[in-house]
C-alpha cells in the first residue's frame, strides 16, 4: 500500500507527543514482527488508544491499520484521514464484511489492530473479548499478538473530562505472539484474554507509582484505585446503551414529525 499520509503523520504525531511531555515505557515490542502479516490485540481504555497504540510498532519500522468504527470513517474531517491511513472501517451493521476486509489486509502482510473488547473498559481492566480476533488471525494464517496500553486513559476517556497537562507516562506491553489454529476460537480467545490480563497486570505493577497513587480514578478498584469495578462498568454500559437507544427513538420521532 502507497503511503502518502502516515508518515508526515507519525512525524506529526511525535513532535505533539514532545509538547505533551509524554513519556513511552515500552516493553516487548520485538514481538511485533518486522515483515508479514500480524494481528495486534490491544486493550481499550481511552479514546486515544488508537493513535497511541500504533506506537509499540515503532521500533518494528512498521505501519499498524486499526479497525475502528464506521462512525469515524464518516466523519467529515476524520473519514478522508483515516482512509487516507488504510484503516479499516468496522460496521456493526455488516460485520462479515468487515472481517473479511481486516483478513485481506492481514493476507497483504499489513499489521492490523483490533479493540476485541469493541468498546472502551470503564473499569481499566480487560474485559470480555470476542472471538473475531483469533479467527481473523487463524483464517489469515497470521500470529495474533497481545498488546496493551496503560496510562492512556488519562488524557481521554468515558465519564472524565480531557486532560492533555504535560508529564503523563504512557506504557505500552506487547506480549508473545499466539499462533491460532481456528480449531477452537472460544479457547483460543480465553488464552489471549489470559495473556492480555497478565500483561495489563505486569504493566500497571511498574508503572511509576507516584502518577498512581491510591485512589486515583484511572487506576482499577481491584488495584487501590477509585475506578468501577467490573460488574459496576457492565452496569454503566447497560445505562449508556439504553440511553443511545432512546435518543435514536426520539431523532426517529422528531424526523417522522
């Protein structure tokens, strides 16, 4: 693929990272392979985790092509970028095509990211993943690799204003590839979820302490943090899922008037 836009991008996106103040603890990202195709699952925790996450390829000289939802890629301003990228548009409506568009990038040898949780963890802890991940990798004949991220969801995430102060540690773990055979997705899917816990878990231990002290909202209630705890978060999404339904309902009412 002809990339006219990612790189000034990347350039872009470092010298803004520079501004930030951020500072990248990356660990593993050798497992990132630096040709041919691969599949990196990562954690989601922050609105950002897109921009952020294409990072751990970095030291792999290569290009990630997210899948992210189609709302993005009709977006006015953002849709001709993210196209412009080679990301790859997610439906819910159509999500074979989707799918079958993610396993053809893979076959290209392009290193595709995918969100298996779909949507962001409001309790920072890696919630159930669906098993598209491990089919993709396994139908694509491509390892899978567990990523996560950890400090993102300080900057920008559900139910907490921005934040873009300077100083932030941005940790980015990249574990062992997993090699799927598509003889059992739901097994496979629980093994990367098992992987991607444990490095979530390595991750938040090493974080430097003094940017997470006890208590702190981004931090896990299972970790000292003031965080939902999971079945708390599965609540939360239940409420925002009602509530974008019947906001549909009432634009659906107001149009038919």
């Amino acid at each position: 693929m002809r990339d006219f836009t990612y790189p000034p991008i990347i350039t872009t996106a470092k010298v803004g990272f520079r501004a930030l103040g951020l500072r990248f603890a990356m660990a593993g990202t050798e497992n990132i392979p630096r040709s041919g195709g691969a599949l990196v699952a990562f954690n989601h925790i922050s609105y950002v985790d897109f921009v952020l996450g294409g990072y751990a390829a970095q030291p792999s000289r290569r290009l990630v092509r997210f899948m992210a939802k189609r709302e993005l890629f009709d977006h006015r301003l953002v849709g001709p970028l993210m196209r412009s990228l080679h990301h790859i548009s997610v439906d819910r409506a159509d999500g074979l095509g989707s799918y079958d568009e993610g396993v053809r990038y893979l076959r290209l040898g392009e290193v595709v990211g995918i969100f298996p949780e779909a949507t962001i963890s409001r309790s920072f802890e890696v919630k159930e993943i669906k098993t598209g991940a491990a089919r993709m990798a396994a139908a694509a004949e491509v390892p899978l690799v567990p990523a996560v991220l950890w400090g993102t969801q300080r900057i920008k995430t559900k139910d907490h204003p921005q934040d873009f102060s300077r100083g932030k540690t941005i940790a980015i773990s990249v574990g062992e590839p997993l090699h799927p055979a598509g003889r059992d997705p739901v097994a496979e899917t629980a093994e990367l979820r098992r992987r991607m816990k444990d490095l979530l878990d390595r991750t938040i231990r090493a974080y430097p302490a003094e940017e997470q002290p006890p208590g702190s909202w981004w931090l896990p209630a299972s970790y000292g943090g003031s965080a939902p705890t999971p079945e708390e978060a599965l609540r939360l999404d239940a409420e925002e899922r009602r509530e974008r339904a019947r906001a549909r309902a009432a634009r659906r009412a107001g149009r038919r008037r």
